[in-house]
DNA sequence: CCCTGATTCGC
DNA sequence: GCGAATCAGG
C-alpha cells in the first residue's frame, strides 16, 4: 500500500468519522490490519477496543507489570501456500453497478456510538458506499458533522472548512474535490429519500458490498 | 463462530 | 514504515 497524501487524508476521515477499521479498510481496498497499523502509526486517536482496557480501576497496578501477551511465537515466517494470482482481476468495478443493491446490508451497519447516534438527528442509513477510488473522485463519507465519538480528540480541521450547503433540509452528502482543501465541499442537491445521496450520486454510490472479499 | 481494535515484530 | 499474524474482548 503505497500511503500517498490522498490515502492518508481518506484513512483520517474516516476513522474519525468513527468507522469500523474494517470497513475503512474496505473503502481503501486494504485489510483492517493495515488500516488499524497506519492509524496507530499516524498517532490517530484510538477509538473503544473491544478489548477490556486492563483494568483500570483502583487496587489494579497496570503501570508496573502489564499482563504481556505470551511469547510471541512468531511463526509467521511461513507466507505458506501463495494466492491464486487469477483472483487479483477488479471484480467490483467490472460489472455494472446495480442501483438498488443497497439492500445488500441492511441492517448490519456498524453503529457509531450513542453520542454520535443522538447528534445525528436523521441518521442517514449508513451507506454501504463502496466506493472505488479508480472509478470517481474520492467520495469520502457523509457529512463530517460528527465529532469523533466519544474522546475530545482534536476535531477534525477540515470539519469547521466544509461548506455545508446553503439549502436547509436534506440535501445530497456526496463529496466534491478533496477533503481538507479549500474547495472542499458536498453536492447539496436533494437526496433521494431516505438516503443521503441525490439520485445521481446514490446511482454511483450504491454498490454491493460484500463482493470485494479477500 | 462472527465481529471488533491493539500489539507485536519480521520484513 | 508496513502489515500479517496474533491476541483478546464482545
């Protein structure tokens, strides 16, 4: 994975957009490892781990000796058995993208978090936008109107730079030019009801998701 | 089992 | 720096 500018800004956006790794991973074409590997690089606020913080609560002294994971075993070192070098064709954005698949997952969405739930008054269903970054301009996410979940991590820059559409009401969260720049700003047309995107952009949003398995 | 995020550590 | 392997909780 080569981690230009572009990718980068992507990976940010939507980690602090409170994505699961896993699916930013998706939208990146990456795995979930890379994704969480760059972003604990990049020093990006950690987001809840499932995983029980050692014990934090008092009579506990995490500090001096942490439950250290066994020794490592490392057998990594056998990349065994190659993949099929055949399975590496684009198969998502060969085929023409059916418009009304978004059926595909619909109620799995990752949920965001109950802080994030109650900011967003009328949550749009959370697009399963399966974007491919060859095929259109790096469309990002909904509307960065969120701040991250539940830690006061720094917001987001780009967030107080984003035009959000003169028009009240619902309006089409499809990005245009790249977040962070300047021009930076969302389609604003009116969405189709009960998604987030006007009917041109949901048409190029919406693509089955679960076919890009690796 | 599935999912999640975090960490380790060979490369 | 990268990320697969691994861990570990839900």
């Amino acid at each position: 994975m080569d981690w230009t500018d572009e990718t980068i800004a992507r990976l940010r956006e939507l980690w602090s957009q409170g994505l699961s790794t896993a699916e930013i991973g998706r939208q990146l074409s990456i795995t979930k490892n890379a994704v969480v590997g760059k972003a604990h690089r990049l020093g990006l606020p950690p987001r809840p781990s499932p995983i029980r913080n050692r014990k934090v609560k008092d009579g506990e002294t995490p500090s001096t000796e942490t439950p250290r994971r066994k020794p490592p075993t490392r057998k990594a070192l056998a990349p065994k058995a190659e993949a099929p070098a055949d399975l590496f064709v684009e198969k998502a954005e060969a085929k023409p993208v059916p418009v009304k698949v978004e059926t595909a997952k619909p109620a799995a969405a990752p949920k965001p978090s109950p802080a994030m739930e109650s900011i967003m008054a009328s949550p749009p269903p959370r697009p399963v936008a399966k974007v491919e970054a060859a095929a259109r301009p790096a469309p990002v996410a909904p509307e960065p109107r969120v701040a991250p979940p539940v830690r006061p991590a720094p917001p987001p820059r780009f967030t107080a730079s984003i035009d959000r559409p003169a028009r009240r009401g619902p309006s089409c969260c499809w990005p245009i030019g790249d977040p962070g720049t300047p021009g930076f700003h969302f389609c604003g047309a009116t969405p189709l009801p009960g998604k987030p995107y006007c009917a041109e952009h949901a048409a190029i949003a919406y693509v089955k998701i679960r076919d890009r398995r690796d």
